[in-house]
C-alpha cells in the first residue's frame, strides 16, 4: 500500500516538473532525445534517494552536472561535426510550444541569451525555482543569481524592442 | 516600451515542449522495479546498501565454500569428478530444464521485447581532395577526381528502456565527376 502511494507521488511530482526539467536540459544537448536520457538518469537518482521533492535544487544540479558530462564525453564528435553543421544549419527541435509569431519571436531571444543568464532565467520562469534554489544549484551568491536574472530580462527587452 | 514584468509574463506564457510518453513509461519501469524488488525481500528500499553488503558477503562466503570444496575433491578422486562435468552439455541441460518448466517461450519474448530502432544517422566530411583531371581508358570526356574521408555515426534506441548504441566508423569516397569542356 506505502509502495502504491510512493507510485503516485512520484509520478505526480515528475508530470509537473518534467517539462521545465526538460527545457533546462535541452540548453546544454541540442537533441530532445538525450535531454530526456539526463532528466531520467537524473531524476531516478534523486528520487531513490530522498522520496520526495523539497530538496529540488539538488535535482536542477544533478541535472546540470550529467548534461555537463554528457557535452564532455560528446565533445570530440561535436568538433568533428561542427564544421558540417555550420554549413548544413541542422535541424534543432524547438523547446516550446507556440501559438503565435510573438511567442515565436520571445522564444528565438531566450535562445540568444548567454548561458549563465539563460539557465537562471530557465530556473526561475519555467521551473520555479526560487533564486536562493538557484543559487545552490549554481554554486554561486542569491545576488548574483537575481542579478543574472535581471540583466536577462533586460536582454530580452532590447531584443524585443521595435527597430 | 515593454516592462520587465510585463516581459515575465509573456514568457511565462511560453510553455516548454512535453516529454515524450515513453519517458514516464522508462522512469516508471527504473523506479517501480526497484521498489518492487525492495517489497519483495521485506526490506525498505531507503537501506538497500546494507542488503547489498549482506548479499556480497553471503556471495563470497559460498564462493570460498566451492573452492575449498573442488581442492579437497582434486585431492582425492578429482579425475572422475573431472570427467562427469565435461560429459555434461551444459547447453542442451538448460534447454531441456527450460523447456520443462515451459519458459523457453518467455525467453524469446524477452529478447524480442528489447528492439533497437533506428534513431539517427550523421555523415561527416572531413576531408576533401581535388585530385585533378584524369582520362580513363575509352573515354574521351575528362574526369574530375575527388577524394572525400567520411565519418559515418549511426544510432539506434530502445524506446522501451532508453538504452542506445553508436556506431562510428570512417570511410574514403572516390567520385568521378565528367567534365565538359565550353
């Protein structure tokens, strides 16, 4: 019965979680595919430990730290392949769902974003993860995670603003 | 002029891509059978190291065991014991006890459940080489040689436990390209 009930917490835990989880993998892997081989790895992990979800910011840096390793281990064959890809413009599947052109548009400047405002704003938007979470996922000060955010959305103002 | 908060929520709008449906399946299936396995022996799942420490051990306690016991049967009638194992197909025994207790058949479904799929393909050039114009016995048309190193990368992915495999291997292309003259 106490294993049913650990069934369905987890598994109402991670449908919520599992889409902003996903986003924050896919900015280190270009495919859906690996990003999800990550938040799998990452969460199963996490959950066989600690059976339940307060500690999240330890999720977002497991999470972190595998899709570091998993760019690391990839590395070499990106080289080889940047080249090829330059020129072929490959195919990257989008990281949100759009209904209109204006979405399209916000959607093009958060991927121009530097990383280390990215993955904050990444955090704090879609995941909710508040900046003393970030911090400790980041390893860095809550005024620099909050800063991050802000010169994010500053960023993304001047990107949007009409020419 | 747009306000920053007003830019929060219009990016909260914004909604990420949802996971596939086989990722809740795989993550159900790594979680759930643990949980099952902890069930089954009566133990918490939150302890499993000590269990773990227990079974090794227990493993290593019976592995001592079997080699006291084989160095104390070569010591005295070991030819014969020697003998009757190595008359013994070791293949056609599992097969026949499978077949008694009718799980040959779950043996194949096993193997059949986990398929490979095909998930990716990149071809990588490398390196090209003009390696000018050649005139092949016959022919009056000159060719043009190029010479390209290829690194070739396949994959394929069992959707149903997540595992992949990468196949990278280089290869040489010569192609041959007519050239007319204006």
């Amino acid at each position: 019965m106490e294993n049913t009930g650990r069934h369905e917490d987890w598994k109402s835990c991670f449908s919520e979680i599992a889409p902003g989880l996903l986003l924050f993998a896919r900015q280190w892997v270009r495919s859906a595919a690996d990003a999800e081989d990550i938040v799998q790895e990452a969460f199963v992990k996490f959950w066989r430990r600690n059976h339940n979800i307060k500690n999240r910011a330890l999720l977002y840096a497991a999470v972190r730290s595998l899709a570091l390793d998993f760019v690391r281990r990839d590395s070499r064959r990106a080289r080889r392949e940047a080249g090829v890809r330059a020129e072929a413009e490959e195919f990257v599947e989008p990281h949100f769902e759009f209904d209109d052109e204006t979405q399209l548009a916000l959607a093009h400047a958060v991927d121009q974003l530097p990383q280390e405002q990215r993955e904050v704003l990444v955090m704090k938007i879609w995941n909710e993860l508040t900046f003393v979470e970030i911090a400790k996922v980041l390893g860095i000060s809550q005024n620099t995670a909050a800063s991050r955010y802000r010169y994010a959305l500053l960023a993304l103002k001047r990107m949007l603003q009409p020419q | 002029m747009r306000d920053l908060s007003e830019i929060e929520n219009e990016l909260r709008k914004l909604r990420p891509k949802q996971p596939s449906p086989i990722l809740l399946e795989r993550v159900a299936e790594a979680i759930g059978g643990r949980d099952a396995q902890a069930a089954s022996a009566g133990r918490p799942s939150a302890a499993p190291h000590v269990f773990r420490n227990w079974l090794s051990l227990g493993a290593g306690l019976a592995a001592a065991a079997i080699l006291l016991l084989l160095t104390l049967m070569g010591m005295g009638d070991g030819k014969r014991f020697v003998n009757e194992v190595s008359s013994i197909s070791p293949g056609r025994e599992t097969e026949r006890a499978l077949a008694a207790r009718g799980e040959r058949r779950s043996m194949a479904e096993s193997t059949l459940r986990h398929r490979f799929i095909p998930a990716g393909a990149t071809r990588v050039v490398y390196d090209a080489r003009d390696e000018g114009l050649q005139f092949v016995a016959g022919s009056a048309q000159p060719l043009r040689r190029l010479r390209y190193q290829v690194q070739q990368t396949l994959q394929w992915r069992d959707p149903a436990t997540g595992a992949s495999i990468r196949v990278s291997y280089p290869s040489e292309e010569i192609l041959l390209l007519p050239v007319s003259g204006q």
